[in-house]
C-alpha cells in the first residue's frame, strides 16, 4: 500500500510541476490521503459522537497541545463541564484546575470567556460562521475554520502543521521555503466537499504519519515556528505559580517564591504579568488568588 501511495504522490509531483493547478489533482490526491489515514487511523475522544461543544473544545486544546497530551484530559473537562452553560457558570478556579497539565492557560481563560458570550449572546448555541467565532477570546482564522469543518461539516479552508506538511510533501518536495500563499490554492482544490469533517480527519491523520517517515515537511513552512523549551521557562514558572495558589487558595508573594525558589525577579514579573492578564486578583493584605471572573 506504501509503495502505491508513493507512487501517486510522485505522479501528483509529476502532473503540478507539468500542469499546475488542474482538476486532475484533486481525485488523486484525495484517494492518497484517504489512503494513509485508512491504514493508519487515529482514535480520539473528541471525534466519538462529535457535537459543537466537544469541538470547540477539543480545537482550543489543540490549539498548542499534541493530540495524545490532549486525548487524556478532553474526557476528564468534557465531564466536568458538559455543555456551554455549565461552562459558563464554573468558577474560574475550577475551570482552571480541569484544565492544568495542558499549558498556555491563557487559553483557559479564553475558553470561560468565550463559554459566557456563547451562553449570553448566542442562547449557548455555538454560531457556525468562521467570522462570529473570530470574534471570541483566542479564536483566530484557523482555529475558527476547522471549528466549522468539524462541528457543522462546513466546506472551509483552512491551514494547520499537519494539513501543511502532507501537502509540501506532495507539491514542494523539494523547496526549502513554502509560504502558505502557495498551499492555501492546493487546499481550496483538493478539498473533498462532500465531506469535510471526514477530510479534515484524514488529512490530518496522513499528516502525522507523513511528519514521522520524512523529516517533518512542514518544517519547510515560512509558517513554522519551533516551539521553545518549556524546563526553565517563565511559561513553566507561570503555570508553577498558578498550581502553588490552586492548592493554597492564596498566597502571599514571599510565600510562593519560597516555595518555589526561582528567580525572584521572575517571580515578581509573573505575578505582575497574570494579575494583568485578569489570571490572578491582589488583596489588601498582599495575598494572590485566582481571579474569580
């Protein structure tokens, strides 16, 4: 089956290099893609009975979160907070505790935010237009896309670090630099309209197995962007900071750099940067808590 995929992946080359963008790409591509993710499926939570809610949770997790990080905490928030209302309704510290060990929680916050405009402006009803779901904390262009194609089967083009490397694999093979201006018409062509929910899953899939046998390709993406290290990070510091005043309830700025003994200048700056950010409230007795929203 590999040798065949392959084989149609050098003919796809072939037929762009020759032709560019011409409707015999589409079928061909479509049929390798649907191919790699038939032999190698992935099993995710949040594509089991899939509704708006589940969605719009599972893309804001994935936002910056590999999917196997994501797959053990989505059934454990999805049973804490069900649905927009109760979302809504959550204190934020709750929120928050459901949300830790996925990092950036600035998303976090995002997400209760977004779950009370939903609920407030929208009846709890999540609005299937990319450009309302753009207006939401967090939500930019991709993210609001793939939200649609996943939640209401809707024929949007989008592009993520998956989606862009089985398609420089397959039509820049050999370029050292691919803007996204170039793949974004290889995109609209080859989506499988009948479908999208399905393609998006399957492109996707095709991704991660292109990623682990070549190199990642999307590398090769102006887009990409090498994540930094988290160990001795300030986003470590950050999330350190927020589990020590989850378990305390609160806590006073000498008592968390003692017991975390990092860079007290760090500290001090992390706590000034989430009490900005709306994460953390300052009594008048100088003890930091999670802000109740």
């Amino acid at each position: 089956m590999e040798e065949i995929i392959d084989k149609t992946i050098a003919r796809l080359r072939h037929i762009y290099e020759t032709r560019g963008l011409c409707t015999g790409i589409a079928p061909l591509f479509q049929q390798a893609v649907y191919d790699i993710a038939l032999q190698h499926p992935r099993k995710l939570p949040w594509r089991i009975s899939p509704s708006p809610y589940t969605v719009f949770i599972s893309e804001i997790m994935l936002q910056q979160t590999q999917a196997k990080r994501v797959a053990e905490k989505f059934p454990l928030f999805i049973k804490a907070f069900p649905d927009f209302y109760t979302l809504s309704k959550a204190d934020f510290h709750d929120v928050l505790r459901h949300w830790s060990g996925l990092g950036y929680n600035r998303r976090a916050l995002s997400l209760h935010k977004s779950a009370r405009i939903i609920v407030s402006d929208y009846r709890g009803m999540l609005p299937a237009d990319p450009n309302l779901l753009r207006r939401l904390p967090g939500i930019g262009p991709a993210t609001a896309c793939s939200i649609c194609a996943f939640a209401f089967n809707m024929p949007v083009v989008f592009l993520e670090t998956n989606i862009r490397a089985v398609l420089i694999h397959a039509f820049f093979h050999d370029v050292p630099k691919v803007a996204d201006a170039s793949l974004y018409p290889l995109a609209e062509l080859c989506l499988d309209r009948t479908s999208p929910s399905r393609w998006y899953n399957a492109l996707m899939d095709a991704g991660v197995v292109i990623k682990q046998l070549h190199r990642n390709p999307s590398r090769k993406s102006c887009a990409y962007r090498r994540q930094s290290t988290f160990e001795g990070s300030r986003r470590q510091l950050r999330g350190k900071i927020l589990q020590l005043i989850i378990t305390e309830g609160s806590a006073r700025e000498e008592i968390i750099m003692r017991n975390l003994r990092d860079d007290p200048h760090m500290v001090k700056q992390c706590l000034i940067d989430l009490s900005r950010e709306g994460f953390l409230v300052k009594d008048e007795k100088g003890n930091y808590a999670l802000s109740d929203m």
